[in-house]
C-alpha cells in the first residue's frame, strides 16, 4: 500500500532531520515507540517539539495515527521503525554535511529500502551540482526513485528510472567512490523487472539490490 504524501513526506522530513537535530531524532525514536506500543509514552508525557502530533490522536488509552489515514499505520510504521534504525547510533552531523558524508547516509538508507528518503537527501545536492557530479548525482536519485516506484507497484516507471539511473553510474565515481559495480548491480535489477513483466512488483527479489559503496 502506498502511503499517502502527508504521511510520506512528513515522515521523510522527520527522518532525515533525525540525522543532524537532536530533537528530531528523539521525536523519531518516539514515533516508533508508540508505533511499538500506543501507550509507550504514559498519559503524563511531554513530546519532543518536532514529533508530528498532528498526525496522531488518543486511541484506547494510548496514540493511534488519525482515523482517516489509520488504515496506512502499518507502513507509516514499519517505515519510522527502518528509520530509526538507521539513525539511532549515528552521531549528529552538520545541518549541511559534505557530499561524503550525505552519501555514506545515503548509503544507510537504501540498504534500509527508503528510498523517497534518499531523493530527499540527495537533491538539494544535486541542485548546486555541475557537470559529471550533477550527472552522476541524478543517476543516484533515478536509481532510488525507480526503486521507490517498484514498492509501489509501478513496473513502468521503476523499468524506466532504473535503465536511465544505471545509464547515468556506469563507469562513474563520485565523492570518492567508485560506482560502477553499483550500477552495474542496477542493471541487473532492471534486467530482472523486465522479464518478470506484470509480476514485477511482487516477485522482484529484494535482495538483489546492490549496497552503494561506502569509506571504511
């Protein structure tokens, strides 16, 4: 199921702030506790300043996200719980790290199958980017949205995105990494989604994803 966009986009934001304020993280560690257990917080408790209240209400004693997007609370958290996983040991970066850095979070976050995530991240990146970086930054970007668009069943635009994001990496590094084995995995995944066909979206195996590269 696809989450709606407020669902998407507030979750998105709160994930990626979680990588540099501290108040976000804590925020997204309240979300997948109550995600775990509606009561987790106690009636008594103080939320974080960014938690997105307004995307919950009292439910049975405890916080439920809002009645008429309730039918989408098992993505929304199985997604909150995959980011705080990825931020939870991480120490604070810089508001607006170094392309290495964000590229090591991106890293992070494709493994962790968010993808809407990683075009968030990288794009402000890829707006102040020239040439091959910006090039090669767009590649990444295709890449993850293609990905995105197959979790949401869209075999045509996932087919699509993958074969030019690959187009985009082959031979390619970037930030000091080199992506060519990357995109070559890419291409692989592309292979795959076309001859699965129609059954693409439910027999594309997960696994297969390639990790981007990463420092030591």
């Amino acid at each position: 199921m696809t989450l709606p966009l407020l669902l998407r986009n507030r979750l998105a934001e709160l994930i990626l702030a979680s990588f540099h304020d501290a108040d976000a993280r804590r925020a997204l560690e309240t979300v997948a506790a109550v995600c775990d257990d509606p009561r987790a917080l106690g009636a008594q408790a103080e939320l974080p300043g960014a938690f997105p209240a307004d995307l919950f209400e009292p439910h049975r004693g405890g916080l439920a996200v809002k009645s008429g997007l309730r039918g989408h609370q098992p993505e929304f958290c199985e997604r909150a719980r995959r980011g705080w996983d990825v931020v939870r040991e991480r120490p604070l970066e810089p508001k607006d790290p170094p392309l290495s850095r964000v590229l090591g979070a991106a890293a992070l976050l494709l493994d962790a199958r968010l993808y809407f995530e990683v075009h968030e991240q990288l794009e402000p990146y890829w707006m102040r980017a020239e040439g091959e970086e910006r090039e090669t930054l767009q590649g990444l970007i295709q890449v993850a949205v293609g990905f995105q668009h197959l979790t949401n069943g869209n075999r045509a635009g996932a087919s699509l995105l993958l074969h030019d994001g690959c187009a985009r990496l082959l031979g390619r590094s970037l930030g000091g990494l080199e992506l060519d084995a990357f995109a070559r995995g890419v291409q692989r995944c592309w292979e795959a989604v076309v001859a699965l066909g129609p059954r693409a979206a439910e027999a594309f195996d997960w696994t297969a994803v390639p990790r981007l590269p990463r420092r030591a």
